[in-house]
C-alpha cells in the first residue's frame, strides 16, 4: 500500500505515535563515521527513526537510501522532506513485517533495534531482528549497529531511568542482547560477518559525541588522561543542570583507570563489513551545532593525533572565535591540572597546590591575550616545564587582561570544587568567592571579589556568546552565575560527600564552640572570684580609710585643745611677767650671737 509522499505502509504502523520527542542518533561524529564505513555507490537501509542531518548526509552519499520507520506521521514528515528528489524511499511498519525487500548495499541501525519493533509485532529477540537485518543484505554488505548498555553510566547515575514507554518487552528478559563489546563482536561473528571496529560511545546512541575503539579503553589508562577529558566532557555535557546519583565525569574516569571504560559505556556501535577502514576514534565538540568540530582520533603508537578537522572554516559570535583548523595534529597526553589541583586538595597538600597554582600562573602570563581566557584548569596539561593547550581552537577578541583570565579561571575551578563536594583543605564557612580570592592568592596574584565580579561578566559573555542567547538571557545567566547557581550535574553522591563534610565540620565547630563556652565559664568563675577577693580587699580599703578619717579627726581635735591650752599659756599673767624678766637675756644672747 502507498501513501502520500512516497510512504509505502509495510504492517504494523503506528498511526498515533512519534519518534521525534525520544531523541534520534545524529550528529557529526556519526555522520563521519557512515561516510567512512557506507560505501557511495549502493543502496542503504536506515533502519529506525534517525536526526534528520544524518539522513541528509547519506542521501547525499549513496545512490539510493530506505528508511523504515514505524510512526505514520514521521514517515510522512519524512517524505514531505525529501519529496522530489527520486533518492529516497520510505518504508513504514514493524521489522518483522518488512517482507522481501532488499538486498541492501549497507544497513545502518544505530539507534539500536528496539525502535524497529511495534505493539502489532511479533515478540522477535535482539538476536531475531539481527537475523532479519542481515536477510536484507547483500554480500559483502555494510552493517553499521548501535546497542544501548543497559549497565552503562547513564544508567548509573540517573535516579529517574524508567523503561521508555516504548519498550513493550522488558531488555532484562531477552539474553540474546550484548552485554558488552566482546559479546557484540562475538554475536556478529557468529552470523558470519566479523566486526571491523567496535565503538564505546559516549554519552550515548542520540548524540554520540565520543566514539573511541572499546580495545583502546579495555586497558588501564595510565597516565593518558585525554581520553578521560574526552568522556568525561561529553558526559558532563549530557547531563548538566540534571540532578544526578553520582557525578557521570568522576565514575567515567575511574571506570577508565580501571580499564572498564568499554563495559561501562552507555552504547557501543559495531561496523561490519565497511567500504573503508574505520578509523580509531571520532570527536566531535564545540557545543551548539555552529560551532561543533568534528575530528578523527588515530593511534599514534600509543599517544592520540587528531586528523582533518570538519568544517574547517572559522566561525565567530560576539568577541569569541574558533578556527577548528588549530585542533589538528598531536593532542597533548596526561592529566589535566584540574585532576592534578584537586588530588591536592582531597589530600589538603597545600603546598602542592601553591606550587601548581604559581607555575600556572607563570605561565598562563605568557600566553597571547586572546588565548588566556581560554587556557582554564580543565583544558591545560603539564608539557615539560610548562603547560599545553588541549583545545587550542577558541580564542577571544580584544584585550583581556592577565589578572582577569586568572580570576575566570580559578573561579570555574572553585565553582567545581565546592558544588562537586569535593574535599579541600579551606573552612566549609568560605563561600565560593572567598575560596576563589584564596586560590589567586596561593597563584601569587592577590585579587579581591570586585575582580571576580569582572570575571564573573566575562565568563557570561563567553558562555552566552558560545549558546547564542538573547540579550534578555545573557543577563539571566549573568545573575545565576553571581550567585553561584551550578550547571554541571549535580550528583546526590557528592551531595551527600558535602553534606558529611559539613555535618563534621559542624560537629568541629561546635566541639570547638563548647570549648570556648567551658573556658569563658571557668574564666568567668576565676574573675567573679578575683572580683570578690578585690571587693573585700576594697571593703577592708574603706574601712581602713575610714578609721584612719576618725584618728586624723580625733588627733585634730586634740591639737585644737592643745593649741587652745597653749594660747592660754600665752596669755596667762605668769607667761607675761616671765617674758619681761627673760628679755634682758634675749637680747644679750641676740647681740653675743652678732658679735661672733
């Protein structure tokens, strides 16, 4: 039966349903990756609902593409799409319904094989639709797969992963689904068709960001910390602003440590059989589509290069840049001073910490002024004496002074640090700014909060010319970053870390608060006691006093009397007649005594 734009109805459509809202694989990693592996010439079967991008790219690639799609209303949006242009066939019902059609020069079902199966399906196994697939292909054809890890971080860290309200059959009871890259190797080789690559894919089959070979990830990572950074990014990324049960980034890196980055991967995606040789690893960054680079990675005798970057042309919003052209060549290999800075910190290594601040800082003061406010913890690693630029793409037009891209840097870090819950050698009381004036004091640049004002504006400016917001926007996200409102997952894990840290931190300084009570009291007790041993002493003082006022009064009175009863000497008639008979004796002694 034949629709209107082209859309043959095969059985088991769903009339009243759409996969647009669950998300569909695209993106520029995987359209590299299909126009590496599909060969150019064939006809390719896209089998489930896919972005609309990448059914444009392959349109463009191949001779002839079939979709099948099991919603009515996307098969017809798109037909309606492609209308006119002969290269395009859409199929819409359920696998088991597809009949005879084919053979196919490649099939493509990244978004796993769950979205191929309908209410009106039969109960066909993971390893049952993998059979009807490869029925469809031709020798020697092309397979490009994807398969969701039901035990991956993703599922890890989210406290709300119910099943979709699509999956009718739950995964759990179907032992035919991979449970890891080596069972998917193993599943399609069994089938005859051995796998060429198998990717881990990061942070899953809708935006796959990060495609890397899942033999490179089954060893321990060692001291290569950019394919951490890597996962890690597109991690964080996938989940920012979302309240999580555990930081992705921090589990991702010590699944990798651990050489089980591959097993925990949110999705893999195996190539069978393609037109050119898979390459190693695929990135693609840079945030919104405008600005998104996509890049090859290739194994270079242990150490990551990255290949042509695409597109290549530079691209600007506001005062920032990005010329992708930069990414290519060698990546820079170790751990990021991030990861450095806060090992040091969970170990309260202040002096490490001091002396990775300065030499940061030293060198971050050499650095064009474009490039500094680029140059964050986060995208640095030591190279020798000095650090390296992992993305060396982005730059900023204008002067920006060294003091202020210190401020930016050392803040995001903070903000990091406090909002991850990660342990530090500082006061739980110290609030994000007071933790990031302490940091550009230990870099050897004192600054003071009017500073991480400033650089507060220019972190809104970047991130708001990166996202392409409105003027009334940029000043929302200007306010939440003032206040110190976090966009990175917020993991419960951590949250509980920071709420025991502070509760011992409590616990301290209430036993150091009950102290300081315990010995103003005995202070208090031994100072009423002085006090009172000083008022008696006073008292005894007065007292004292106040006898020695009444003896001074009494010998007064007592020289009064005598001064009395001398006076009446004086005046008595005895006193006058005896001073008339001595006188002619005064006056001789007074002249004797002049005569001498």
């Amino acid at each position: 039966m034949t629709e209107q734009y082209g859309v043959h109805l095969v059985g088991g459509e769903m009339f009243d349903w759409s996969d647009a809202d669950a998300g569909r694989p695209g993106g520029g990693a995987l359209e590299t990756l299909l126009q590496r592996v599909v060969p150019q010439s064939g006809h390719v079967l896209v089998a489930g609902p896919h972005r609309d991008g990448l059914v444009d790219r392959l349109i463009e690639h191949c001779a002839q593409v079939t979709c099948l799609v099991r919603s009515l209303p996307d098969a017809q949006e798109l037909g309606r799409r492609q209308a006119g242009t002969g290269r395009l066939t859409v199929l819409c019902g359920g696998l088991d319904k597809l009949g005879d059609a084919g053979p196919y020069d490649a099939v493509v079902a990244v978004g796993g094989l769950g979205p191929l199966a309908t209410p009106d399906s039969s109960p066909l196994t993971w390893a049952q639709r993998l059979e009807r697939l490869f029925a469809r292909l031709a020798p020697g054809g092309a397979v490009v797969i994807g398969v969701e890890n039901r035990l991956g971080v993703q599922r890890l860290v989210d406290p709300g992963g119910p099943a979709a309200d699509d999956e009718w059959l739950p995964g759990d009871l179907d032992d035919t689904v991979p449970a890891g890259p080596a069972e998917l190797a193993a599943r399609l080789a069994e089938s005859g068709r051995p796998v060429e690559r198998c990717y881990a894919v990061f942070p899953g089959l809708v935006t796959p960001t990060v495609l890397v070979d899942a033999d490179r990830l089954e060893e321990r990572a060692g001291s290569d910390g950019v394919t951490g950074t890597l996962i890690s990014t597109a991690l964080g990324g996938e989940f920012i602003g979302r309240h999580v049960l555990a930081d992705p980034r921090r589990l991702a890196r010590s699944a990798l440590a651990q050489g089980l980055a591959a097993r925990l991967a949110p999705a893999w995606i195996a190539v069978v059989g393609p037109a050119g040789e898979p390459p190693t690893g695929l990135v693609s960054d840079g945030g919104p589509d405008h600005w998104a680079a996509t890049y090859e990675l290739r194994d270079d005798h242990g150490r990551w290069e990255r290949g042509e970057v695409r597109p290549s042309a530079q691209h600007g919003g506001g005062r920032v840049l990005r010329d992708p052209a930069r990414l290519a060549g060698p990546v820079p290999s170790g751990r990021t001073l991030e990861e450095s800075l806060l090992a040091a910190c969970a170990l309260s290594d202040v002096p490490a910490v001091r002396r990775l601040l300065g030499a940061y800082a030293g060198w971050l003061a050499g650095l064009a002024p474009g490039a500094m406010a680029f140059a964050t913890l986060d995208n640095v690693v030591p190279d020798g004496d000095g650090f390296a630029v992992l993305d060396p793409s982005w730059e900023l037009a204008g002067e920006v002074p060294f003091s202020l891209a210190l401020a930016r840097s050392l803040r995001r870090f903070a903000v990091g640090l406090i909002a991850g819950g990660q342990p530090h050698p500082w006061p739980g009381t110290l609030d994000l700014d007071g933790v990031a004036v302490t940091l550009l004091a230990m870099a050897g640049n004192p600054g003071d909060r009017a500073l991480l004002g400033r650089a507060v504006e220019l972190e809104a400016e970047i991130e708001a010319a990166v996202r392409g917001l409105p003027a009334a926007e940029h000043a929302r996200l200007l306010a939440e970053l003032r206040s110190g409102v976090v966009r990175e997952p917020l993991g419960h894990r951590e949250a509980l870390t920071a709420h025991r840290r502070l509760a011992d931190d409590l616990a301290a300084a209430r036993a150091r608060s009950e102290w300081l009570d315990a010995t103003l009291k005995a202070k208090e007790a031994e100072y009423a006691k002085a006090a009172e041993t000083a008022q008696g002493k006073l008292e005894e003082l007065r007292r004292q006093r106040r006898e020695d006022q009444a003896e001074i009064k009494r010998l007064r009175q007592e020289v009064k009397v005598k001064e009395a009863q001398v006076k009446a000497l004086r005046d008595s008639l005895s006193h006058r007649v005896g001073r008339l008979a001595t006188a002619p004796l005064r006056a001789l002694r007074g002249v004797l005594r002049r005569a001498r």
